[in-house]
C-alpha cells in the first residue's frame, strides 16, 4: 500500500466570491474549524443564487456556534456591508 501526498490547494484569487465568502465567516467562534468551511461554502451560494434570507443561509449551514446564531448573522453581515455588498 502506498501513501501520497495530498493534493495542494490552490487559493481563490482575492475578490472573488469565493474568497469573500470564506473571509466573511473567518473570526466566528464555532466548535470546529470545519463549521466555518461548511459556512463559508453555504454563503458562496448565497451570494451566488441569494433565493432566501441571509438568516436562512446561515442556519440551515448546520454549524456549531459559541456564539447566538444570531450574533454571527449580523457578524457576517458586517463583514458584507464593509466589502460593499448589500445583504
């Protein structure tokens, strides 16, 4: 059996969606750090099809918070309005 090294990760060009979804969720207090991958990955669509609230969005990511969930809505949304998106 052999084992290989994973992959590399290339990161999202700065401005992108991508990168703007993953950067507004950065800094939220959650259980584990994969609760803010699958976050950031949940606001990516939202800000691509945005068909439900931002509030929606967020709960329905399932994460873990340690913070009221909505106290990370309005974090998130902060971090959307200082990048000029309207949320």
């Amino acid at each position: 059996m052999t084992t290989k090294a994973p992959s590399g990760i290339e990161p999202a060009s700065p401005g992108t969606l991508e990168s703007i979804a993953y950067d507004c969720v950065k800094g939220i207090p959650t259980q584990e750090g994969h609760d803010l991958d699958r976050l950031g990955y949940t606001l990516w669509l939202w800000l691509k099809h945005r068909k439900d609230p931002l509030e929606t969005a967020v709960h329905a990511a399932g994460v873990r918070f340690l913070v009221p969930e909505e106290e990370a809505v309005e974090r998130v949304r902060q971090n959307l309005t200082a990048r000029g998106i309207s949320a």
